[in-house]
C-alpha cells in the first residue's frame, strides 16, 4: 500500500495526472492491506485534486472500513453516498 500512494503521488510529481483508475488501484491496496484512515484519506482527497470517485473507489474505502473493523466509519461513507 505505501508503495501504491508513493506511485500516485511521483505521478503528480512528473506532471501525469492520475485518474480515478489509478487512484482506485492506490485505494485497493490501502483497503488489502486494511489500512482504512489511508483509504479514507485518499478518497476525500480525490474530488480536491479533480478526480469524481465512483462506485469502485466507494466499495474500497467501504471494504477497508470492514477490514479494520470501522463499522462506524463505513456507515458516515455510506450516509455520504446517499
């Protein structure tokens, strides 16, 4: 996962703007290695740097919030959703 949020921001760093694709992979691996403050992180700061999440990005940060066991952080995701 650090790996992934390090390639995400040395895109920014060369002038290629990363998309919801690549911010989405960045997000898979913060949600696969439970690391649900990071995905959250990443996925409000996403419409700040111009990119829409979608329904992927969303099911991550959800999947990471289930993996750390933040229920509670899943439901304010999902409220924010709707």
């Amino acid at each position: 996962w650090e790996k992934a949020l390090e390639l995400l921001n040395s895109m920014q760093d060369r002038g290629v703007k990363p998309d919801v694709i690549s911010n989405n992979a960045a997000l898979s691996a913060c949600e696969k290695a439970g690391q649900w403050e990071k995905a959250l992180e990443l996925l409000n700061s996403m419409e700040d740097r111009g990119v829409k999440p979608d329904v992927i990005s969303n099911n991550s940060a959800l999947s990471a919030c289930e993996k750390g066991g933040q229920w509670e952080k899943a439901l304010e995701l999902l409220n924010s959703m709707q």
